[in-house]
C-alpha cells in the first residue's frame, strides 16, 4: 500500500492461472501514464508518469499477485487490454493464479523495474532514513546512489529532493553524492 501507483481498474473476466492477457475497466478520466524523455537534462514533470519496457517493467496488482505486463492497448473509452502478462514464478509463463471478474487492478510505478515508494507514505521516510543510518554506521563518505532518480515519480523533482533532504539531514558527518546522470543530489 505504500508504493507508487498511477492508477487503479477491475478486471473485466475472469482468467485461469496462465493467463498472459488481462482486460482491465478503468474510470472516466484513467490517464495512461506516459513516458517523458530521459535522453537530456530534461526530467519528468508531468504526472503522470512511467517510464517504459525500454527503462524498465511495468507492474500491476491483481488482487494479491503481482505481475508485469509488456504492451498496453486500449479496447475502448474505458477499457484496455494488458499484453504479455507474467507473474513472479520463473518456472512459468502468465499468471500464477486465476483471477475473478472485479477483482481490483493495481497500476505502478516500476522505473527500471523496481517497484519505488510513493512518497507521501511512511515507507518513502523509513528507506531514507535507513540508507543515512548505513552511510552513517560504515562511515561513508562518498556514494553514487543511482537509484535516487527513482523518485522523480510520480511527482517530478519534488520525491526526488524530498528523498534526498530526509537523507541529509539524518547524516551525522558530510557525505558527498551524485546520481546515475552524475547530477550532484540537491541540498548537497
């Protein structure tokens, strides 16, 4: 419940384990979230945003398995179709389980296919303050915390420099950062 989302539907049928298509119904007004280009200076400002298959998985809940989905179609107004669906059990393909029509689909936020905090939860606050705790106790004094960009979602640079704030300020000596863009992290 603590993770990033952009998104909640239902499942419009009921599938059996294996299933590799899922049809979702989604509200009025469900915006697919959109890739923003990472090919310059430029970061995702708009929300919403997910980044794509080329940058990582694209994760969804349903009920309580979670599985990633290569392309996304929409079918109508309010309906798309999930494509090339796959759940967690290397042994198979599809879904490990059957699902019920209704049963609640969760989309997240999954850049480069990690499943990222949202960060108006506790989750978001407790992984920071985690990470300054093992900077502190091994001494750290220099990192490249490539996955801070991470948290550019879903609300653009202010997860980001939240993250990065709640990092600094449980420090208890000077520690210098960058990330994966070789950007100095702000308020360094």
């Amino acid at each position: 419940p603590d993770l990033a989302t952009w998104g909640t539907g239902t499942l419009s049928q009921s599938t059996a384990a294996g299933a590799t298509v899922l049809d979702v119904q989604v509200p009025d007004g469900f915006k697919e979230a959109v890739l923003f280009g990472w090919d310059s200076y430029a970061v995702p400002h708009y929300y919403p945003y997910l980044p794509d298959t080329s940058i990582g998985t694209t994760d969804v809940r349903v009920d309580n398995e979670l599985l990633s989905w290569s392309s996304l179609s929409w079918t109508s107004q309010n309906s798309l179709r999930l494509s090339g669906v796959d759940g967690l059990d290397a042994d198979s393909y599809g879904a490990v389980q059957g699902h019920t029509a209704g049963d609640t689909v969760t989309f997240y936020y999954s850049p480069w296919g990690a499943l990222v905090p949202d960060p108006t939860k506790p989750l978001f606050k407790t992984l920071a303050e985690d990470y300054a705790t093992l900077l502190n106790s091994a001494d750290v004094w220099e990192v490249q915390y490539d996955a801070q960009n991470a948290h550019y979602v879903p609300w653009g640079l202010w997860g980001y420099e939240k993250f990065a704030q709640i990092i600094y300020e449980k420090l208890n000596h000077p520690v210098t950062s960058g990330d994966g863009f070789g950007w100095v992290s702000w308020a360094h």
